[in-house]
C-alpha cells in the first residue's frame, strides 16, 4: 500500500523578555544555576503570580505576524503533570481559550507557494532545566528557566513531507528574529521543534495514530526524525503492526527515534482556569498598538527587493535573511548606491569575508554609506573593481571612509589614455602568441592581455579603458 505522511508542528519560542513570565527574576540563560529564583518560579505555597504585560506584547506580535486572530478575551490554565522540572506540578498555560488563534504562514518549497495553517500561538511558562551531566550518577534541577516566557505556536496537520516542515520552520525562526522577540538559540533551547508525524493510505482523508519527536536540536534534525519516523511506521503498517501514540525522543547519534512514554491526551493533564490570574482582555486600541510596531516582515521586504529594485529572487532572499543585513542593503541604497550593485557586493565579497571570519553582517565596520561610497568610486572610474575587493578586507575589518583611504594609499585608477596605449603596445610586443589569436578570430583571448595589463599597473589601471585600448590596437593591426 502507498502512505502518505502528515505532519503537525509544536514550535516553543523563549520570549526574551528582561523578566520571567510571573515573577520579577530575571531571565538570563547564563546565569549560573538556581540564581534567578523567587518563591513564586519556585512554586512555593500562597504565592501570587503576575503576567508578564511584556510577555503579552510579543505574542500578539507574533499572532499578528502570523495572520492570526487575536482574542478579545483569554484565560490562564493550570496543565497538570509529575516531573522533576516542574515544581508546583502543574504549568500555567493557555488550553481552550488561548490569545492567538485561526492564522497561516505562507511558505515556498520547490519554487512553489504553500500555505501552512496556524491552530494556535499560546503563552505559557517554561520549565526547569534537568541536568544529568554532573558525575557521579548524579542529576539535578535548574531552575532559572523555570517561568521564562515561552509561546508555543501549533499548525494544522497541513504539512506533508520533511521537506515542507523544514521549509515552515525557516521562514517561521526569520519572523522570530525580524521581531526581535527571541534569539532562537536551539542549542541553548530558546526555539524548540517538535514535530506530530502519521502516515495514511494515500488519498484517504482519515488521520492516522500520530508520534510526537522530542530532543530534536536543529532544524535539520527535525528534517531527518521526520524522514526515519516515516520510514519506521510505513514499515510497521506494512508488516501489520499498529502504530501507537507515543512520545518519542530524537538519538542524534544513531539516527533514530526512540519510544519515551506513552502520549497523554488532553484529559490527563486535568486543565482548569488558574483562579490566581486575570483573564487577559484585549481591546482595539492595544491590538492596533502592536501592529504598528510590526516591522516590515520578510516575505513583504523580499517582494518590494523585487518589485521595487528589480533585484532577482535569489539576490532579494540573501540580502533579506535577517532583518540586519535586510536594514544594512536598505541603508546602502539610501545612501545612493544602485540597488542591484549594492546587492551584488553584500551576497558576494562581504558575506563572502564575514563568513571567513565566521560573524555576521553586525561584526561589519563598513557603514552602508561607505559602502555606497565605494560603489560610487567604482562607478566613477576612480578606482577599478579589483582595487575595490583589495580594500574590503580592512573597510569591513577597521571601517574609515573608502575615499580617503583611496587618496591615502595613492590607489587612484589610471585612467590616462596616453599612459595606457603606450602601456597597450608593450603588451601586444611582449605577449605575440594571445595578440595573434585575437587576430585570428578568438575573441576571448583579449581577457589574457587585459590581465596582464592590470598586472602591470598593480590593479590600478582601468580596465574598461585598457579593454577598449587593447581592442583597438589589434584590430587596427
């Protein structure tokens, strides 16, 4: 029988807000442990927690990102479960009334458009952290982590391939990082994936019993549980199996997932209104404030690159990755740069060196008006191309206006028709073989004597001009 796959996806984000979610302490990852801990995030009798106005904000900025609906009227749950992480043992969440609800996020996979349904975007508190890398056998709870702000964003069963997971999951992480609402830092567990997977006879339309996969470190992680997890209940059903809900764990080493615990269902958490915390009431006048605080996002930057600049598809998806480098090309065309020029040396030569470097666009002390001031000296005949690429290195190490380095260095291009034709004949006499075979009908081999040329004026001469020169020169002969 042919299946198909159906996969879900639970994204926690760790909102990074300076405090927790219902207390003051702060919420600082590298803390050492148990410093940031009140009775409250400890969940001590009679204590009294308080939401976080901060945490509200950057959900509904989500939501909104998100296309979704913002309640007008939200509660806090109590969702109830045993284990070491979770002190008071329960977690305040959202269940049947949660703040953001009934979006979508639109993704491209293959070069076609998809559009990926949001269920739910709902506020809750993290948990402790365990730790079993003490020695000795020895295991222990930190919790600092415990009550960080934490959105958990849920889709509808829309996706169908590991493929489109991983494609959801990148566009989503550059919305994140667009609002500034999180680093998702995966390896330090401020963006956690947990995909849903079940197969079904192709063409029905009946749910098949579901997995859930945890302990996936990486986006490519979840690409790769996907793939095995499907691979694993194909090869169940086939052989007459039954496949069980169940949550499993991601063994990064070998590749594989591994049974944890049986999955619960929504009745053995026991959910209840919180009695300690207000509802959360949103009118207009708090929703429209949000939305005008979204910055612009990056599917809409990356049309107006294209609509507007005419960059290409691939120019406009590089230079819009983040909302930095999106924010450094922006500044660079203002200050006068063309845009397609501007883009041509950001996803050329500068990411090119930051990635040597391994930083990013904000390691770079090149402004973007000293960019376009480069650009511009290019432009103007100044200097060439290759003296260009030559100061790069230090503009972005040491930044300094491109200009005055040029004038400093006595890097001007040579640009002096006298001084290059006499320069031109002595190419001609001292390289025959190319000479002739430009006479001889091959075109090409003019780039070998303009080489030598640049050669000869250490980068400064202005190819363009030697080009032309040259040219000239040969076909006169």
């Amino acid at each position: 029988m042919e299946y198909e796959p159906v996969i879900g996806l639970e994204v926690h984000v760790e909102i990074n807000s300076r405090s927790k979610v219902f207390c003051a302490c702060l919420n600082n990852f590298h803390s050492p442990p148990n410093s940031n801990v009140c009775p409250v995030c400890l969940g001590m009798p009679g204590v009294l927690p308080v939401l976080n106005v901060a945490m509200v904000d950057a959900s509904m900025a989500v939501g909104l990102a998100l296309n979704c609906t913002i309640s007008r009227w939200s509660k806090m749950d109590r969702k109830h479960y045993f284990y070491p992480d979770l002190a008071k043992s329960y977690q305040i969440s959202q269940y049947d009334l949660p703040l953001c609800h009934d979006g979508y996020l639109d993704i491209e996979v293959d070069g076609a458009s998809k559009r990926v349904g949001i269920t739910r975007a709902h506020m809750e508190e993290d948990t402790a952290r365990n730790t079993h890398t003490i020695g000795g056998g020895i295991s222990g709870v930190d919790f600092n982590r415990c009550g960080v702000p934490l959105l958990e964003i849920v889709t509808e069963p829309d996706i169908f391939s590991a493929d489109e997971a991983f494609a959801y999951l990148t566009a989503l992480k550059q919305i994140l990082e667009y609002l500034n609402v999180s680093d998702c830092n995966m390896e330090e567990g401020s963006l956690r994936a947990e995909p849903n997977i079940s197969v079904r006879p192709k063409g029905s339309t009946t749910l098949g019993v579901k997995t859930e996969v945890k302990n996936v470190a990486s986006f490519s992680g979840v690409r790769k549980a996907i793939e095995f997890e499907i691979k694993r209940q194909v090869k169940a059903l086939d052989s007459g199996e039954a496949v069980v809900q169940e949550t499993r764990g991601w063994d990064a080493d070998r590749g594989i997932t591994v049974s944890q615990r049986v999955k619960e269902s929504a009745h053995d958490y026991r959910y209840f209104p919180d009695p300690d915390l207000m509802p959360v009431v949103v009118d207009d006048a708090w929703e429209e404030r949000i939305r005008q605080s979204l910055p612009e996002l990056p599917q809409a930057r990356k049309r107006r690159f294209r609509e507007d600049l005419d960059l290409s598809e691939y120019d406009a998806g590089v230079v819009g990755m983040t909302k930095d480098l999106a924010d450094y090309f922006d500044a660079a065309v203002v200050a006068g740069a063309p845009a397609k020029q501007a883009a041509n040396w950001i996803t050329g030569e500068i990411l090119a060196t930051l990635a040597e470097r391994k930083s990013d666009i904000t390691a770079c002390k090149m402004k973007p008006e000293a960019l376009a001031s480069m650009i511009g000296l290019i432009g103007d005949g100044t200097i060439s191309g290759t003296i260009a690429k030559e100061l790069l290195p230090d503009l972005i190490e040491s930044g300094g206006d491109p200009k005055a380095i040029v004038e400093e260095r006595g890097l001007v291009q040579i640009s002096d028709s006298a001084e290059l034709e006499e320069l031109a004949q002595a190419i001609i006499r001292d390289h025959p073989g190319p000479a002739q075979e430009f006479r001889d009908g091959n075109k090409k081999a003019i780039g070998f004597l303009v080489g030598q040329a640049m050669k000869a004026t250490k980068g400064k001469g202005n190819p363009k001009l030697i080009n032309q020169i040259l040219t000239d020169a040969l076909s006169q002969e």
